[in-house]
C-alpha cells in the first residue's frame, strides 16, 4: 500500500503543498517576476512611445498640479499622479506604479492557486498573453483611473480569503477605498462584488461569514465615508459625488424616458427644463457637455441639482417610469457586454490638438514631456496607432475565454485548489457583468467600461488551466 508522504492531505482529497523556499529568496523571486511581468505589461504603451492619454487625462493633470477640484468628477486620482510622478518629472512614474500594482496582484493571486514556481511561470505567460491583446495594458499605460477596477476587484478575491494576516488584509482595503476613491463607479462594483464572492463561495478557504462580511463593510465604510470626509478637506463639503444629478438624467435622456415623463409633469411640475422639452439633446453626452444644452442654459450642473433630483426621485416612484428604468438598464447591459472594443477613440487627433485638455496641461505642467507626447503613436507622431488587430485578437481571447470558463465550471476536477480556480473563473465572470451593469445603468455604455477589467476572465481561465495542469494525479492505494 501506498505510505502518504508528510505533504500530502490526511483530509480524504488530494493535495499538493509546494516546497517551502527560504524566506529571502522568495521575496526576491516575487520581486523579480513583479518587476518583469510589469514591464511586459507596458509593452503597449513602451511602443507607443509615451503614456495614452484620455479625454479626462488633461482633468487628472490638473488636479494634480493645480489642486483644481472637478465638478463631475473625483479629485482623488489627481494627488495620485502628482506622486507618482514624483512632482511632475514625469507621466512614466504613473504608469509604471500602476503596472507594479497590478503584477504584484497578478502575482497574488497566482500564489493562491498554484505552487511557486509555476505561479511565477503561468503569471509571466499570462502577462504577454494579455498585455497587447486585451485591455491589460493599454489601461494600465492609460493616464485615467480605469485600471483600478480591475486591480480592485483582485484585491476583493484576496481580502476574503482565510489564509492572510491582518497586514495583508489591510493593504487590500486600503486598495479597495483607494479605487473607490479614484473612480466613483468602484464604489458600487467593488462592495457587489464582495458580496457575489461571499454568496458563490463553497469549498475555498474563504473567510467565516460573519468575519468576511465585517471586513467588507469596514472596507465600505472607508470607501463611501472616508472619500465624503476627505472631500470635506479639500472642498469644505462632505459629499460623494455632486454630478449624479446630471448623470441620471442623461440615462433618462437615453433611455426615451425624459420627454414623455415632461411631458407628463411639465403642466403641473413646472420644471426649468420643461422650456426645452421640445429641443432636448439626442444623447446624453451632448446633454452633459455641449454648451448648448439645456444643463448649460440653466445655469450649469449645480444650479440644476434639486430640480434634476425631483425629477430623478420622481421617475424611481411611479410603476410605469420605474419599470422603463428596469427594461433601460437591462437593454443597456446587454449592449455593453458586447462592446468588445478595447480603446474606441484612443488614436483620435484630437488629442494633439493645441486646445485639448491633455496638450494644455502637458504644455503648462510638463513642458519638457510635450515632444515625446506629440512624437508618440497615438499622437501620429510614429506611424499612428491603430487598434484594429488589437481589436481581434481581443474578441477572439474573450471568446475564447468564454468557452474555457464554461469548460471549467462544468467539468470539474477534484481537490480544494481546483474549487478555488472555479470560484475565480466564476467571480470574474460576475464581477464584470456586474460592472457592466453598474456602468451601463448609472452612466453611458462605452467600450471601455468592460476592455478595463474584462482580461480578469482570460487571466482566470489561464491560472485554472495551469492549476489543472500542475495537479499532481490521484494516488492510487
């Protein structure tokens, strides 16, 4: 008969523990590996020539460097730049901070599932496979906050499970309120999707309920509290956020819903924008933007708070409008689940422009990083970026992902690290329908909304196979 080696399980499943390596040598080799996968992460953007850009970016740039506090949008991801570019010496510090940040994720999480060495291999792998094809690194090279939904939600996986002391748990926190701080939308993905993670959860070594559900809400709290109390400082005013007013009724403009509910209430109600029922934009863009809109023409965004609010709560209280937002936000879902663009728009001239935000800022700020961002692909200063094979071969790795999780999820192998690598593929999959979601219903549908943590499901996918792969095979008595 077979004797049981001392690594393996007594529990009645199969088992592997990795051979320990020393102390030293093994934050050594997680440095390394972070440090490589970082760089491959950046190959896009090392291409291109210099950081993307976004048509917020020119609005980050000068939070950072004006103190300049945005109406329609957090301040927070400005102090961010302004560090990490250590004062303004450079855009690079940026995004190489944010590169750091998601490999040693990455890393994290293949440490959960795999033995050492291979996770170090198979997060290597998965890095060259992503970076270029998915929306990895052209959102990690992305001067805008985008790349932290998807950092955020790892850090979610890791701060519910059982096996990391309190340190680690509270870096993960601080992670979670500090993506919920840069990109309001995180404030609603990031907690849902602890709670889906907390829900589907059988067999991996989560946290016991009660204690997983107590380190969520704390992490809540520092998220929706600490961002109001910290705007309170720089602003004199807790709030957390003061443009949702004009976002909502941009989703009513979208949805068809605003002219018949003015219609409706205009001859009693009354409202500033009952003048313009008859003009109303065709999007909600131009609705929030242009300055012919009937926003600007009443005064701007916050001369327009209270009576947008009326007409917000209004909708959400009567059966008919309140099931017209339903069939909005399940139609908007769908539609975002299947922009499988990467960056729409990201090659647009726009951005060297001398009036766009981003050239503005750069001339006024860092004067000395103009030419390498005017000489930059994606500027037409090299060649001119083009997404089109990008594009491709991110559809076909989301397809191709999709089979695989199916694969995954209905063929299972046995053990607790093959359970694990389910309850990723599975958390993934939720985790972006439910940013999808949350973005689509509260905001636009964009590409980018799901190309910024979509590559979550082929990363998921890629760990799981090599977990099966690594699996030593049963031992037979």
């Amino acid at each position: 008969m077979h004797e049981r080696s001392p690594n393996e399980s007594t529990s009645g499943e199969d088992h592997y523990a990795p051979p320990r390596m020393k102390l030293p040598s093994l934050i050594l080799q997680r440095v390394v590996i972070t440090i490589a996968c970082a760089a491959i992460i950046l190959l896009p953007i090392l291409i291109n020539g210099f950081p993307l850009v976004y048509a917020d970016t020119g609005t980050y740039v000068r939070s950072a460097f004006e103190g300049y506090v945005p109406f329609d949008r957090p301040y927070w991801y400005g102090p961010f730049i302004r560090a990490t570019s250590f004062g303004g010496t450079t855009l690079w510090g940026v995004v190489i901070a944010q590169a750091v940040l998601c490999a040693s994720y990455m890393l994290r999480i293949s440490s959960v599932l795999l033995p050492t060495g291979t996770a170090g291999r198979a997060t290597l792998a998965a890095c060259m496979l992503l970076s270029a094809s998915t929306g990895l690194g052209w959102y990690v090279g992305q001067l805008s906050p985008d790349t932290l939904t998807g950092i955020g939600l790892l850090a979610v996986f890791l701060l519910l499970r059982d096996d990391h002391g309190p340190w680690f748990r509270g870096i993960d926190s601080i992670v979670i309120a500090g993506a919920c701080w840069m990109h309001l939308s995180n404030l609603l993905i990031l907690p849902l999707a602890g709670m889906v993670l907390l829900l589907i959860s059988r067999r991996s070594p989560l946290l016991p309920i009660r204690q997983g559900v107590l380190w969520l809400v704390a992490t809540i709290v520092l998220g929706w509290g600490g961002l109001a109390v910290a705007n309170k400082m720089v602003d004199g005013t807790a709030y957390i956020s003061r443009s949702s007013h004009v976002f909502l009724m941009g989703r009513m403009l979208d949805t068809g819903m605003l002219r018949p509910y003015l219609v409706e209430h205009c001859p009693t109600e009354h409202f500033g924008i009952c003048s313009y029922m008859d003009s109303l934009p065709t999007h909600s863009q131009a609705l929030l933007w242009w300055e012919s809109s009937p926003v600007a023409r009443q005064g701007g965004w916050e001369a327009t708070r209270e009576e947008y609010d009326r007409i917000v709560r209004g909708s959400l209280t009567e059966p008919r409008f309140l099931w017209w937002h339903v069939r909005g936000s399940l139609a908007s879902t769908w539609e975002q689940l299947g922009a499988w663009e990467i960056c729409t728009g990201a090659a647009s001239e726009w951005h060297r422009a001398p009036d766009s935000p981003s050239y503005r800022m750069l001339a006024a700020h860092l004067p000395h990083e103009l030419d390498d961002f005017l000489g930059s692909m994606q500027n037409g200063g090299r060649g001119g970026l083009d997404m089109r094979w990008p594009d491709r071969s991110y559809r076909l790795l989301l397809l191709l992902a999709l089979i695989a999780a199916a694969w995954s999820l209905v063929y299972r192998s046995p053990g607790p690290q093959s359970a694990e690598a389910r309850t990723l593929v599975l958390f993934s999959l939720l985790a972006i329908a439910t940013g999808a979601w949350v973005c689509a219903t509260l905001s636009v549908v964009d590409a980018r909304y799901l190309a910024r943590d979509s590559w979550l499901l082929p990363f998921a996918v890629i760990l799981s196979l090599a977990q099966r792969i690594s699996a030593p095979e049963p031992n037979a008595s």
